[in-house]
C-alpha cells in the first residue's frame, strides 16, 4: 500500500505539464545542433581546440548573464513571455546562420552571443515553471522523465544531423542542420504555447536571498557540488571531447552521430526507471557508486587513449551520470523549500545556482581546455585529472547534506 501511494505522488498526470515536457524537448533536440555540430564545425574548419572554447566561454557566460537579467521578469509572471521570446530568438539566430552558410566561421563568436542571451532566458523561464509545476514527491519521476527525452533526442538527432550534413543537400552543408533547428523551435514554441499557472511575487532580490542561503549549510554543499560538477561531468568531457575525439578518428559526422546515438540508447532505460522507482533514500549510495565509478572511467581515458576506450567510455558515462544527475536536482531543488518564504527565494535561488553552476563550474572546465593544444591526450591529461577530482568533490558535498529531501 505504501508503494501504491508513493507512485501516486510521484506521477506527471497533467495536460499542461506533459505539454511543457514535450515543448522543453524539442527545444533539446534543437539546442543539439549548435552543443555537438558547431563544435565540429569550428573544429573541423580551423582545427583550432581553442576557438571552440573560446565559442563556448562567451555563450555560457551571455546565458548566465541573461538567466539573471531577465530573472526579474520572471518572478513578476512574465515567465511566458520570456520563454516564448527566448524561442522566437533562438529561431532568428539559427536562420541567421543558415543564411551565413560557410561564412558563419568568421561569426562563431557573434553566433555564440547570441545563444548565450536566448538560452539564458529560457532556462530561466523554463526552470521556474518547472519547480512550480512539479512538488518535493514527483520531482525524481519529472527529472527521470526529462532526462530520458533527452537521452531519446541523443539517438535520433546525432545520426540525422551527421546525414544531413554528410549528404550536402543543395551543397548547404552544415547550414541544413541550423535550418531544421530553427523549425524545431517554432515547433517547441506552438506545442507549448499553454495557458500555464503563473505564481507571480513582487520585487527581484538576489543578494537578499544569497545572504539568506549562506547561511544553510546544506544549499551551500548543493551549490559547491554543482560547480564541481559542471568543472567535471557536465563541462568539457560528455559535451565536447568525446564527440571531438571520436570525430577526430572517424572524419565523418554521420559516423560519429551513429556512436552518439549509440551511448544514448544505453541510457535510457535506466533513467526512466530511476527516476520512477528509487526512493530517495538511496540516493546517496548511487551517487557514491556512480562517482568513483565515474573517476576511474576519467583515469583509464588519460592512462589508455584509443577508439576503443572512447567508446566504452561515452558509453558508459551515460549511465552513471544518471546515478548522480537526477540525485542532485532533486536535492537541489527540493532544499529550496527549507527556505522561509521559499516562493519569495525561489527565483533567486535558481538564478543564484546559475553562477555556481555555469559561471563558476562549467565555464571554468572550458579555461581549462584553453591549456590544452589540440586533441592529444598527452596535453589535455592534468586537465582531465582536476576534473576526475571534481567529481569526487561533488559526490562527498552530496553525501555530507543532512537535509531530509
């Protein structure tokens, strides 16, 4: 009986909430063209690791610039506004590069900014919807869910794009790809153009809210693991490097989206069923299991470079990843609600875990890479080991939060 009433807490039932799913994830399928495409093209056109990062540097930091501007509107109730503009802009910069076709080389930096401003602004949107739509109970099933679509999109989209572009219709090359992400986007825009409940509170006040999250010692380990983990898991490694060095092998994007695709199908039957059926209380003995997993996998890429290891590698990272992924947004965004007044907080909390998370984190992973001549493991070694080191930073700051979530 207990397990009844625990799945029934834990289901997604609404129209309006699968509706957003559906939506957030064409957006996913869109954004997949400019997070692994554009860095082979970049990659690909001038061999240069360091302009990659550099494209990458500038679009995190213009969306976490961007995620807090526009924070304010959204606490307003302007979140749908935001999010729809933010879709119509993402539109207007994926055409833009069709239409540059070739010469978006000579723009990467300009492409890179204007991203940067419309991703910030639907995640802003996009995350407080979901933290007022979903409750402390169903937040594990939503991230579950969330993450298998992503996983979904990760084998569709990567050998549809590599055919798009190894087959050169009309000799557009790359530019097929943007055009048929900016459809994607109009697409996301219509599916979730839904008349969802707004909770609207006055006055946007970031360092109030830091001052008074400082003081909990639990949201702090939170917010430091995320800037661990995006230094590590999701920085440079999954997102960049593995694509790049497989590519780098093959020489054929369609070859390279087939191995991606690959990884993801590995996944994602695991992150339905975790997401749906572990209970919280388990949670940390997965993100224990699945760090030092995770760090060994990172050592035997730097101790034993091949294809082969490639493989295995991205292979299995997909997996683990899940076993800390969902445990940490769900910690996360459950700890808000130990904040007095939490809905007054939770659009700073959001936007406030955006610096720890991108700014701090992820960025940082990137200057790293900057160290890094070229795709040789011999000069990309110390940085990938700061990173398996990361992740055990992460998973002990996890493990130490004593909060009942």
């Amino acid at each position: 009986m207990f397990w009844i009433t625990k799945m029934t807490e834990n289901n997604i039932s609404t129209i309006k909430l699968k509706r957003l799913l559906i939506s957030h994830n064409l957006l996913v399928a869109g954004r997949f063209f400019f997070e692994i495409f554009l860095s082979v093209f970049i990659w690909k056109q001038t061999g240069s690791l360091s302009l990659v990062a550099w494209f990458n540097i500038v679009y995190l930091m213009l969306h976490t610039i961007a995620f807090t501007g526009f924070a304010g509107l959204v606490k307003k109730g302007k979140v749908h506004l935001i999010r729809k503009s933010a879709l119509i802009g993402y539109t207007f910069v994926y055409f833009m590069t069709f239409l540059l076709g070739e010469n978006a080389i000579n723009h990467v930096l300009l492409i890179a900014f204007g991203i940067g401003v419309f991703n910030g602004m639907y995640w802003i949107s996009y995350q407080t919807l979901r933290f007022d739509l979903t409750h402390s109970r169903n937040r594990g099933n939503y991230t579950g869910i969330e993450n298998s679509g992503k996983l979904a999109i990760g084998i569709i989209m990567p050998p549809l794009g590599g055919a798009i572009v190894v087959a050169d219709y009309f000799g557009l090359g790359y530019s097929n790809i943007f055009l048929l992400g900016a459809f994607l986007f109009l697409l996301s825009y219509f599916i979730g153009n839904v008349n969802l409940p707004v909770h609207e509170t006055s006055g946007f006040h970031f360092w109030d809210t830091f001052r008074v999250i400082r003081k909990n010692k639990d949201i702090m380990k939170s917010m430091y693991a995320y800037i661990f983990s995006s230094f590590s898991r999701g920085g440079t490694i999954a997102r960049l490097l593995i694509p790049l060095l497989i590519f780098d092998v093959l020489k054929n994007e369609f070859h390279m989206g087939g191995w991606l695709s690959f990884f993801s199908v590995v996944a994602i039957f695991s992150s339905l069923t975790f997401g749906k059926l572990i209970d919280y209380k388990h949670y940390k003995g997965f993100i224990l299991a699945g760090g030092i997993i995770y760090f060994l996998l990172i050592l035997s890429l730097i101790c034993f470079p091949s294809f082969t290891v490639y493989i295995v590698f991205g292979a299995l990272i997909k997996v683990i990843e899940i076993f800390i992924a969902i445990p940490k947004r769900v910690i996360s965004e459950n700890l808000i609600h130990s904040i007095a007044d939490f809905k007054n907080h939770r659009v700073e909390y959001i936007a406030i875990r955006e610096w720890f998370n991108i700014a701090f984190g992820r960025v940082s992973s990137f200057i790293v890479l900057l160290t890094a001549g070229g795709l040789i493991m011999s000069q990309m070694s110390v940085a990938l080991f700061f990173m398996a080191l990361g992740i055990l930073a992460e998973i002990f700051l996890l493990r130490s939060i004593k909060t009942n979530i």
